[in-house]
C-alpha cells in the first residue's frame, strides 16, 4: 500500500506538469487537464489519509472542474471533429 506522502509528491509532480503544459500554449497544452485531473485524485487521497478534510474538499471541487476542462479542451473537440468527419463523407 502507498504512504500518504507518494500520494503528495504524485499529487505536487501531475500539479506542477499540468500547469507547465497548458501555460506553454503548445499542441499539448490540452492534455494538461489529464495532469491536472491525475494531481488533484492524488492531493485528494492524500487528504484524505491524513484527515486534512479542508484539502480534500478543495481537490473534490478541482475534480469537478479538471472533468469539465477535459471536456472542453479534449474530448467536445474529438466528439465534433468525428462527427464533422462523418458529414464531410
């Protein structure tokens, strides 16, 4: 079983990648939400085993929010780009 610690660090790394990918305004910048999701399940967990509900709390909303950044930036844009594929045919 992973101590709470692997879970920060896990938590602080997917935090920190994240964030450098969707300010270096790149092709990649999308997938930093997958990052960000990733860091905020981790700090969440982490939370949770150490009783630091505040932080626990502060991560379930990120969770909601990384979900909906997910969907704007990758998986709405996949969904029309294949169904504007399927017109065009």
């Amino acid at each position: 079983m992973f101590s709470a610690t692997v879970f920060e660090w896990i938590g602080t790394t997917m935090g920190i990648l994240g964030s450098v990918m969707v300010a270096s305004k790149t092709r990649y910048s999308p997938y930093g939400w997958i990052a960000f999701l990733l860091s905020s399940m981790s700090l969440a967990k982490f939370g949770f085993m150490t009783g630091a509900y505040g932080l626990l709390t502060l991560e379930a909303v990120f969770i909601c929010t990384n979900v909906l950044g997910l969907w704007q930036w990758l998986i709405s844009p996949y969904i029309e780009g294949k169904r504007t594929e399927n017109t065009k045919g």
